[in-house]
C-alpha cells in the first residue's frame, strides 16, 4: 500500500504500512543509528556515542535494544575483560540500505 492507495480513503496511519516503517526507525536517534553501523560496521557503543554527539548512554542503549529487537542491527558480544561489544547491521536491516542512500542524496541535492 502506497501514497496513492490512501487518496480519499480513511485510514488510520498507524494500521498502514509506513505506520508500521516509522514505528521501526522513527525516533530522533534511530537513522543516525543505522546510518553509522551500515557506514562502520561491526561499530562499538563509545565510537557511535561519539559520532553521534548529543545522544546520552540511556538513550542510545535504549534506541539499540529497540532496533534489536526489530531485528534490524546484532550486537555481537565477545567474553573478554574489558566486555568488548559489537553492532553490525543484520540482513533484515540491510534491506533500509536504499532508503539511507536515497535519504542521503535527497540531503545532499537539497543542503
């Protein structure tokens, strides 16, 4: 179901398949989040905290169990001292790869 599919219907946003997109990766943090672990992968948590900047540890941990939990990024933990743990992308969160490659020339055709 696309826009056109939704003219001069009622319909609720949530029930329709972008509802179900922007509860996956909708949120101030989510994009940034795969944008950088497609962009770095395997990418640990201080190295993303860092390039995304104002995102504080509460936040940015939430936001990765959320899209773990959606399937879209593997954390990937080694059994060493210090913990060591890893981000990379799964093949389901792979598929968003077009998306943020349309999202950044639509950024950059439109600074």
């Amino acid at each position: 179901m696309g826009i056109s599919d939704l003219k001069g219907k009622e319909t609720v946003i949530q029930d329709t398949p972008f509802g179900y997109t922007m509860s996956v990766i909708g949120g101030k943090w989510k994009m940034a989040i795969l944008y950088l672990v497609s962009a770095k992968q395997p990418i640990r948590f201080n190295e993303m905290q860092r390039q995304l900047g104002a995102v504080t540890y509460k936040v940015l941990s939430a936001q990765l169990k959320e899209l773990e939990a959606d399937g879209l990024i593997k954390r990937m933990e080694y059994p060493q001292i210090p913990p060591k743990v890893e981000y990379s992308l799964t093949p389901r969160g792979q598929t968003l790869l077009p998306v943020l490659e349309q999202l950044c020339e639509w950024g950059a055709q439109n600074r």
